[in-house]
C-alpha cells in the first residue's frame, strides 16, 4: 500500500499544529519534535508532515511512501519513466527516520520524493542546500543529489 506524503513549511510551528489536529478531526500528530511534526492518517491516508526550518513557507515537497522494497522499485521507476533525472539514496536519515529513497523534481520545479521508511531516528537529518539550483549532497535530507531544480 501507498500513502501519498506532503510536506509543508511553516512560520509557527505550534499555530499550525493547532491548526492540523483540528482539520484532522482532533487526531495528535504521529511524531511531535521541537521543529518537526507529522501525522499518519487513514482517513485521508496521508502521511502529512510541517517543520519549521528556516526556509521560506509553503510546500517543501510531496511524495508517495511505500512500505516495501517492491513498492519502491515500482516508484522509482515510475520517476524514471517520466524522462526526468532521479537521484537515489539509500539509508539515509531525514526527518527523524531512516529511509531509502529517490528523488526528481517535476516540470515546474516541485521536489517528489519516494520512500521507505526503515527505522525511526533520534535526529531530524542533513537538510538540503536551497541557495543552489541543485542539490549537492548524496545524502541530504528532503532532496536528491544532482537534481537540476528550477526557481520557485
């Protein structure tokens, strides 16, 4: 099973916790740190996450989590048949869990990424260099490596 993942960048991280739990029909979020939470939900089935980074508000990405090795597969080669560049990770700590992952960065410049989650993690992860218009690290979090994105 699939579960869509959107990520949202926010300015005031308890303003808009209060502001979810009660669009979300008062369910708390799955994971609650001090610049990060996120909610698994079944009714929409979404994995739904804010953090406040220090990066401008508004979407940060979206993406699709998959809950086996076959299931990725299947998305990266979705992202490959989409003719666009891919960058896989493997192992590698974002958002306060170990994931192997791909990314690619749609037409007008939105990050997707694809996910599994392996373990959670005590850290939130290496975030990704948004000065640039790619991304530089193999291992960052929340972006793929050589991924030409454009201005947004």
């Amino acid at each position: 099973m699939k579960r869509m993942h959107i990520h949202v960048a926010v300015e005031d991280l308890e303003a808009s916790t209060r502001f979810y739990v009660a669009m979300f029909g008062g369910t708390e979020p799955t994971v609650s740190k001090s610049d990060y939470r996120k909610w698994e939900l079944s009714d929409p089935k979404v994995n739904f996450a804010i953090s406040k980074r220090g990066v401008k508000p508004g979407i940060d990405h979206l993406g699709i989590q998959v809950e086996s090795d076959d299931e990725l597969a299947e998305m990266r080669a979705r992202f490959a048949s989409a003719e666009l560049p891919v960058s896989n990770q493997t192992a590698t700590t974002c958002c306060y869990a170990k994931s192997d992952k791909a990314w690619t960065v749609d037409p007008q410049g939105v990050a997707w990424e694809t996910f599994r989650t392996l373990e959670h993690a005590p850290v939130y992860g290496e975030s990704r260099d948004r000065s640039r218009s790619t991304y530089v690290s193999s291992n960052a979090c929340c972006a793929g490596a050589d991924i030409k994105r454009s201005a947004t």
